[in-house]
C-alpha cells in the first residue's frame, strides 16, 4: 500500500491549506495510507549554523522534531507540502524547516525520487509574491521529484473551495502522484528548471536566483520572449548538490578551523559590547 504524506504549514484548522491537501491526498485512491503532520505543531528549532551535521552519517545534533518529520518524508511514498501565503512568502514554519536543510543536502539521496506537489494558497490577487517559488524550494533541496505546484486564492478559511476549479485542480495533483507519466503543464515566463517566475538582471543575462539558469531576451516577429539555457549541473542536480554541501560547505569548515584564531581576534573589539535586551519574564 503506497504511503502518502500530507505537511501543512498553518495553524488554522480546516484552513484552505488543510483542505486541498486533503482533497489532494484523497485523489491518490481509497488504497493509499494516508498521513498528515501540521508543521506549525513541531517544535523545529533554528539552525544554529554549526556545520556538525555536515558528514553524510552524521544528523544535526539539536533535540527537536527536525528527525521525526525527516523520518516521515523516508517513509512516505508520495509527498504533498501546503502552507498559506504570508506577506509575499510562505508561512514561516516553512522558512524554518528549509533553514535546517544544511543537515539535509548531502543525505538528499534518503529521499530522491518521492513524487511531490506544493499547493499555496493566498488571499489577496496581488500579494502572491514568491510564495510558490519558495515553497517549491522545500521539494528541490530534500530531492523529491516535484510533478506539479500550484496557487489558489482564498483567504477566508475555506473560501478556497467556493470555486469548483480549485478542487479539479488539485485533484488532478493529487492523481498525478499515482501516475508515473504524469506531466505538468509549464507556465510562460517561468523557469524551465525549478519553475520560479523571479529574475535578476545580469548585464544582458536574466538569471534565476534559485537555479541559476541563465537566459536571454530574444525578439520572434513582433514579440520579446525569454530564452533559457539550462545546465546540466545547476544547483538541483546530485552534481550541483555534491559542489554545494560536500565541496564548497566542507572546505569553508576547514576553512574556519584553520583561521579560527584569526577570527577569534577580528571579533575581539565587539565582544564587550553587550547591548543585548530581552522581555521581561512572564509569571
């Protein structure tokens, strides 16, 4: 029996994140085991930028549930990742997961090949920001295969489902995530590797800051089009994966034992400077 998991990033019960998960995991079939686990009620600390967690067999040393979610993601056979749209991004608990992906990327292969859909939901047209991109990143960097992402609207809790559209399109995600041969239909003006519709400008090259796939504004007739080049080895490949979290990550490690004194001495004339504050304590 396939496993699927359901990961919501919203304290709101039976909010529209909540629902087109399920209605998205109810698609996979009545023979499907069926998880969900609400983000915002695990205790997932900060990551305190360590680089202990950098060895493949090693896991990050803070006692949360950082492990219990990962085990769940090992275990699932199919992923879906929801979470609202809160002031152009995705709902903080979700920044905080990624944040902790430093102890993840070179144990990625734990969890290659897991289908995957993100659903955003958002409750202003134009307040969408790069919520969906960035929700996106959660499948990149834990290496799921993500067949399909989408936005809906719907900023009261279940305002979402009032359009009948909403449900027939996540259901169609959700059934993608039994078929192999399932294939998402590609927006304009999106990039053709991690799908972010968000570029800066480089000279005359566009480049996604979430791939690094470069392109180029090119003139068909009477129309401007992007045109992208996408490399083999961009940041998502196991290539790129193995340049980022076992050469670049591991040489500034020893990087920073071997300069340790020398730090030490730069940060010496702002160690007695303890302007810190806290809140009052609560009785």
């Amino acid at each position: 029996m396939k496993r699927i998991l359901g990961i919501v990033a919203s304290q709101r019960v039976l909010g529209n994140s909540e629902l087109l998960t399920k209605a998205a995991m109810e698609a996979t079939g009545a023979d499907t085991q069926k998880e969900m686990i609400r983000l915002t009620d695990l205790n997932i600390k900060s990551c305190k930028a360590c680089y202990r967690c950098l060895p493949p067999d090693v896991p990050c040393h803070i006692n949360d549930d950082l492990q219990f979610l990962l085990d769940k993601i090992r275990a699932a056979d199919a992923v879906v990742i929801a979470a609202p749209c809160y002031f152009l991004g995705p709902q903080g608990s979700i920044r905080v997961f990624q944040d902790r992906f430093l102890s993840v990327g070179n144990k990625a292969g734990e969890f290659r090949g897991k289908p995957c859909i993100c659903i955003m939901t958002y409750g202003a047209t134009d307040m969408k920001g790069y919520a969906e991109a960035a929700l996106n990143l959660t499948a990149r960097f834990l290496n799921l295969n993500l067949i399909d992402s989408d936005s809906f609207f719907g900023a009261s809790p279940a305002e979402v489902l009032e359009d009948p559209g909403n449900l027939e399109r996540v259901r169609q995600m959700g059934r993608g995530l039994m078929d192999p041969g399932y294939r998402r239909t590609f927006k304009a003006n999106e990039c053709p590797v991690c799908w972010s519709d968000l570029f800066r400008y480089e000279g005359k090259d566009i480049v996604c800051p979430f791939c690094n796939t470069r392109g180029e504004f090119k003139a068909e007739g009477q129309e401007v089009k992007m045109v992208f080049y996408p490399r083999d080895n961009h940041r998502f490949t196991e290539e790129g994966r193995y340049e980022h979290f076992d050469v670049y990550l591991n040489s500034k490690k020893r990087e920073f034992l071997a300069k340790k004194d020398h730090y030490q001495k730069l940060q010496e004339p702002y160690r007695s400077l303890d302007w810190w504050i806290k809140p009052p304590e609560k009785d």
